[in-house]
C-alpha cells in the first residue's frame, strides 16, 4: 500500500507511553464540528421566550407532537437524497431513534395477538438492541438475540440496520418468515454508503445524530405505513415523555432545510464534506492497520452505484469493526492502551472483535492511529 499523507509522523516509539484515555466507545459524532463552524449564522436559530410554550403542534396529525415545518423538512430531504419514501406514510418524530425503537417494539407487540413477541438481529447486532428489548422486562417482547439461530414459530419481531452497526454491511432480513421488520437506516446516507435505491418499508428509523452529528437534539424519526402501529408509537411517546422538544425540533428543521439546499452545490455540500471526511479517516486507518502486519483485521467493502453522487463508491461506516487474528480479548487488550471501545461480544460476537467509533473528534483520531500503529505484536500487549 502506498504512502499515505500526513502518516509519515506517527513516529513508532516501542509501546505507547501516553496516559489520555481515548473514549472510542460511545458513538458521539463530533467529527463534523469544523464544517458547522464554517456554516455560522446560517443555522443559527432565534427563539423568542414567549413561542413554543404549548404541548400542541398539530392536533390534526396523528403524531400532534410534530412540528409541520419540520415534516416538510424530513420529506424535502429524503426526496433529494433519494434514500427513502415518504408517500403515504406517517412521520413519528422522537427523542432520537433509541425512544423510537422502543416506541415501534412496544406498537408492534401490542397489535400481536401473541406475546411475548420475540424480538431478534444478526449478530453482530447493535448492542443497545439488547438493552432496548431487556430493559423494562415488558411482557409484550422477549429479547431472543441471533437472527440466524432463531426457529422458534409464530410472530417475531427482526431489528435490520442498515448499513450494519457494528460491522458497516449492507443488510436485509435473515428469518423470513412473515414476522414485522423495523429497519434502522441511522447510516443510510452517502456519507456513509451509497445510496442504491429509494428504500420503501413499513416501518423506517431515522437520526438526526448521525446525518450531521446533531447528537445533542436527541431528535428521530419514523417513516410509518400502517396508521394504527403510527397510533400506538404516538400512544408510547405520549406516556414516556409528553412528546419531543419543539426547541430541538425547530434546529433540526433548520440544519436539514440548509443540508437539502446545499446539498447539489460541491463546495457547500455537506454530504461532499462528509464524504471525503470519511474516506480519509478509512483510508488513514487502513493504511495503518497494514503497517502492523498481521496483527489486526478490517472488513472490506464492495463498490456500488450512488444515485446521490452519480458514481460508484465504496462504504465508509462511522464504525470500524476491527478484529485481531489471533483469539484474544481485543477490548481488554486495547484497553490496556488507554483506548476505550466495545467488545464484540456486546455485539453477539466474538471477543476478538471490537467497534471503534470513527466519528470522534480529530485530536482522539490520530491519537488513536498512533497507538494502534505501535501495536505489531503481543509484546505491546504485555506490562
């Protein structure tokens, strides 16, 4: 593999020294922070104290808690990007896609006439899945863990992310047996992967957080065909929080009116800037994980068409599943570098695995490249 720029300076110095812990785990996307500041007043947002003060934005939507202005904003989006349908659907808008997923778990058992309705992904698997299903105990799901092993008969309930958390593959439903699908398309932007059809399902997962790392909204949405889960999602919201913050509703409406304006022009795009940000850090990555030799693995990615770009591209997921060749405790190992990330068996995977966020700010990036790229055999590993 060729020289890579800017790779000529991290320097091998034996076994990294360095005491910083680096928090690789958690997936908070701050990478984008340059390019928001680049943008400045045009997102800026201006609330008087005296708007916003009641419960109700539309009593005549199923989902009274949805700010009009920004369901046309998630619509006018979608239709430039060209990654889902928003014809005939229902848009549920929540505090980010994790309340969401509870909301469609709980709407979907609760129309079944069988529960507890078993609720199953291919590992490796979001691990938050786990948590989301097991939490709260309910007796209207089970968390039943790996798609590929599940025979049981009778309703089920399959999680698809797509393109995968943890392990960035382009995934569709493994049971196929008549049960309901929620699909997790958090990553399905060009950013990300390429956007090879218009997806048209009943029931998509959307995140602010992860379009442009507005995690700290803690806005979602929901694409719905069927009006009664649509119903019962609005019915969960209702109890659990009262709703979605209209200030939070009211950025978000903003940022994806100015991402679907500037989305078309290069040098103002920030899915052209989110692209190329991605395919350095993979690119830096990769180049790294070969000079270590044979001590750590990357999944490799097919190239497809981009209907957004117009060309072919590769996958640049905002998580490295990144595995070592020989069977050992990769998070405890790195961990011991001062590098903190999740363990594939959180994942329902194995331990020789772990996700690393590739969305965490430049300074933890190429901290992290410099570490791992000292690591060439288990003598780094050793006290």
């Amino acid at each position: 593999m060729e020289k890579m720029v800017g790779l000529e300076n991290l320097k091998l110095s034996g076994c990294d020294a360095t005491n910083a812990v680096i928090n690789l785990d958690q997936g908070d996307p701050t990478a984008f922070q340059e390019y928001w500041m680049k943008m400045r007043e045009r997102c800026t947002v201006v609330i008087p104290g005296w708007e916003l003060m009641s419960y109700f934005s539309d009593t005549t939507n199923v989902c009274w808690f949805l700010e009009p202005d920004l369901a046309e904003a998630i619509k006018a989006l979608h239709c430039e990007i060209g990654n889902a349908a928003t014809e005939e659907r229902y848009i549920v808008v929540g505090t980010g896609s994790s309340q969401l997923c509870q909301a469609a778990l709980y709407a979907l058992s609760s129309l079944s006439e069988v529960k507890p309705l078993s609720i199953v992904a291919a590992v490796p698997y979001y691990s938050t899945y786990v948590e989301e299903a097991s939490y709260v105990q309910s007796q209207l799901y089970k968390w039943e863990g790996d798609a590929r092993s599940f025979n049981k008969t009778g309703p089920y309930i399959e999680m698809v992310t797509l393109p995968n958390n943890p392990d960035g593959t382009i995934r569709e439903p493994v049971v196929n047996r008549g049960g309901k699908v929620i699909y997790d398309f958090a990553y399905y932007w060009p950013h990300y992967t390429p956007i090879t059809r218009r997806q048209d399902h009943d029931l998509m997962l959307f995140t602010f957080s992860k379009i442009a790392g507005h995690a700290g909204s803690r806005i979602g949405w929901a694409l719905v065909k069927d009006i009664e889960v649509a119903k019962k999602m609005v019915q969960y919201l209702t109890i659990n929080s009262i709703g979605v913050s209209k200030e939070s509703q009211i950025r978000a409406t903003k940022i994806l009116n100015e991402l679907t304006k500037t989305c078309r022009i290069k040098s103002e795009s920030f899915f052209e800037y989110g692209y190329e940000k991605m395919k350095s850090r993979w690119e830096r990555l990769r180049w790294v994980v070969d000079k270590t030799g044979d001590t750590f693995t990357l999944p490799n990615y097919p190239q497809a068409f981009c209907n957004f770009f117009g060309k072919s591209n590769s996958t640049f997921p905002a998580f490295a599943w990144l595995g070592c060749k020989e069977e050992i405790d990769l998070e405890s190992l790195l961990k011991e570098k001062n590098v903190l990330t999740r363990g594939g068996d959180q994942c329902g995977s194995d331990k020789k695995y772990v996700r690393v966020n590739m969305l965490g700010p430049n300074n933890d990036f190429e901290e992290f490249l410099h570490r791992l790229l000292t690591i060439k055999n288990r003598n780094c590993f050793e006290p």
